[in-house]
C-alpha cells in the first residue's frame, strides 16, 4: 500500500482516506443469526495491518518535513540550534530502552504501551503548533489518533493505557503560547524533531511485531 499524500491533500481526499484507515480500528457488523460460536473472536475488530499502520506513520513524518522546510527552508544550520536547556524543560516523549521498542530487548507489549501512550503524550504539542501550522498540525493530530486507535487494538490490556493529565496539559500550553522569538522558534524545532525520533523508532518497532 502506498504511503498517504500529505502535500496534495485536499480536506475531502484527506477526511476519505483517514476514514478507510479507520475503518480496520472497528468491527463489521454480524448479520442476525450469523454470530460465531466465538462470541470473543466475532467481537474482537480486525487488526490493521503493519503496511497500514507504516503508511500512517510515513504521512505523519511527511506533515513533520513540510513544516520544517517551510520554517528553514535551505538554511541547513536551521535546526541544529543549542536546545538542550528547553528541551529539559519541555519534557517531550523520548523512546528508551527500557521502552521493549529496540531491537535489543524488543518487548511487544511494552512497546504498544510506550508508542500509544508517546502519541497521547504529543497531543498537546500538537495542539500548540496549530497555531503557527494550523493546516499541517491538524492533520499530524488526527492521524496520531487514528493511530494511537489502531495500535490500541493490538494491546492486550488498552485500559491501561494512560493519559496525560488535563490540569498539566493546559499549565504546558499556556507555558508554550506565552513564548516569543527565539524560544518559540526553539520550542517548535524540537516538538517537530522529537515527534520525528518518535516516530521513526515507533515505525521500526511495527516492522517486527
């Protein structure tokens, strides 16, 4: 399956095909008097399939380079700025090893865990940038959740999965949304470069479940 277009993207081309993904996250409804014998197995949606789930991943990641050529350009000293201080402040999702999500110590389980509950962790982020890229951030906040849906399914246990907390995500966004100048362009090159780490590893981790 081809990776979804993001540049072209007219809002109806993008609403249909976010809808045909979706449509693997939730179950066909069974005709009377066709139930399995399973009643478990007839319930249980069909899994999306890993070429599905890296499409997704790939539009996102595509979202991710057109904001970042639209902020640089061809400055190729652009995004290598000294931002080891607020990015300790921002405390963006990170992939550790700890995660189950490398190669080494990969642990599946521990590992949906960590992408979906990364992907939830990055909505107000997201959230943030659509005040400066409304179009690209809209459309990178949608298909995190579709894909947060979609991984949700392949956990064993998806009730526990975490959310952030409401009280400190609206602290973070005023935080994020008082800034100006250099510390506003900062605070954007790093959630757009640690959404990209994230999901680059998230797309390995889906390649080998």
């Amino acid at each position: 399956m081809n990776s979804l277009s993001t540049s072209s993207f007219s809002p109806v081309a993008f609403s249909l095909g976010l809808l045909l993904v979706m449509a693997t996250a939730f179950p066909a409804p069974v005709p009377r008097g066709e139930d399995s014998k399973d009643d478990t197995t007839s319930k249980r949606p069909p899994l999306a399939s890993t070429n599905q789930t890296e499409s997704l991943i790939k539009s996102i990641l595509s979202e991710i380079s057109e904001v970042k050529n639209k902020i640089c350009g061809n400055d190729d000293m652009c995004e290598n700025r000294p931002t080891l201080l607020q990015e300790n402040k921002l405390n963006l999702p990170k992939m550790l090893e700890k995660d189950g999500c490398f190669h080494s110590g990969f642990n599946q389980e521990t590992c949906l865990m960590r992408i979906t509950t990364g992907l939830l962790e990055f909505q107000i982020y997201l959230e943030y940038l659509q005040s400066k890229f409304e179009e690209n951030a809209k459309a990178m906040q949608m298909r995190t959740k579709a894909l947060v849906l979609i991984l949700k399914q392949k956990v064993k246990n998806p009730d526990e999965v975490t959310t952030p907390n409401p009280i400190t995500n609206s602290s973070l966004l005023a935080e994020m949304q008082s800034q100006s100048g250099w510390l506003e362009n900062t605070t954007i090159h790093l959630i757009l470069r640690s959404l990209e780490d994230f999901l680059e590893f998230s797309q390995r981790a889906v390649r080998i479940m």
